[in-house]
C-alpha cells in the first residue's frame, strides 16, 4: 500500500490518500495444493507388486522357504495363481488383503533356479478396484547347495553306507535339510581307525 499525502496548498488541508494495488492470491486459500498429485477424477492406478521375498536375483536360499509376494492394492477374490517353474507341489494363499505365501508341499531341490510369474493383463491377477498388472511379473532365486550332512543321512537310510541313521522321518518340507539323529555301525569288527573317524 503507498500512502500519498495529497496537499491542498491553498487550504493548508494535507489528506491521506490510500492506493490499493490488485488484489493478491493468498495460496494458502488454493483449492488445489501442488503436493498433492491425484485429483478426484485420476483414473485408478493399476495394480503392482511392492515386493518379492525370495528377491529376484536372490541366491543361496533355504530349500524350505516361503515365497511371499506383495501388491500395492487388495486383490480380488478368485484371481488366478502365480505359477513356478519348475512346477512345485504346494498351495497359495492370500493373507490379509494385499499379500500371497506360497508354501512348498516339499523342499525346493538343491541348487536349481526357480522362477515365480505372476500373471498380468486382464486375465491375470486384479485388485479390487478392478485394475490389473499392466504386464506379468517375473522374479527368479537359486536355492542353496545341498548340505553334506543330509545326503550322508539319506544314503545311510538307504543302506548306501556302513553305518545307518536313527532319527524320526523328516517331514516332505524338511527333507533337504539336516535332521537330527545319531549314524551306528550296521556291523562289528570294523578297525579302530576307521570307527573312529
């Protein structure tokens, strides 16, 4: 605001005189705030997943792990399974709402790849809102090498060795996995040095 003093010389009046400039934009008042991106008429965003465990690239993993995917919406009821190549018995489930675990009926073999899809396109998975994965989801995991100790244990029960293995039946999700249990000699009169070992 400049305030002018407008002075009547004659009159010895001097008067304030007030200029208003044009009116300002308080943007605090706005109705549309710049951080805020998605106005009410955005089509919905399709849907996504946030997040794969084994992670894609992943190595060295347990052969009982679960796999775990998750997705940025909640997923609709009755959308089609991930698959895993190669084919592995088990079931998923959904967990929550936004959320699948896949849970091996056996142990993943030892050292070989897998590749989880998760399917795209309009046949393939849908959230909610009824948007789908604009395209499929592919994340691959290479389980660990398989431990000595178990395939000394498997190739005692099977007779492959001199000694047996006493321990109680491994479940099918454990059995790539070390159980515990104790290895006896199937026969008497080996040497001393060699028992020992």
């Amino acid at each position: 605001m400049v305030a002018l003093l407008v002075l009547f010389v004659g009159a010895g009046i001097v008067v304030p005189f007030a200029h208003l400039g044009p009116p300002r934009h308080d943007a605090g008042t706005s109705s549309h705030r710049s951080g805020d991106s998605r106005r009410p008429t955005d089509p919905p965003r399709p849907e996504t997943v946030t997040s794969v465990v084994p992670a894609a690239g992943a190595t060295g993993v347990a052969p009982d792990t679960t796999i775990a995917l998750r997705f940025s919406q909640p997923l609709e009821a009755g959308a089609p399974e991930p698959s895993l190549s190669p084919p592995v018995a088990g079931a998923w489930q959904v967990v929550g709402t936004s959320e699948m675990l896949f849970s091996p009926a056996a142990s993943f073999v030892p050292s070989v790849r897998y590749t989880v899809t998760v399917p795209g396109g309009t046949s393939g998975i849908l959230a909610k809102s009824g948007m789908a994965l604009d395209a499929p989801v592919t994340a691959s995991f290479t389980v660990a090498p398989g431990s000595v100790l178990r395939l000394q244990q498997l190739l005692a029960t099977l007779g492959y060795l001199p000694v047996g293995f006493s321990g109680p039946a491994a479940a099918s999700a454990d059995m790539a996995l070390p159980q515990p249990g104790m290895f006896l000699w199937r026969e008497h009169g080996f040497p001393a040095s060699y028992t020992s070992l």
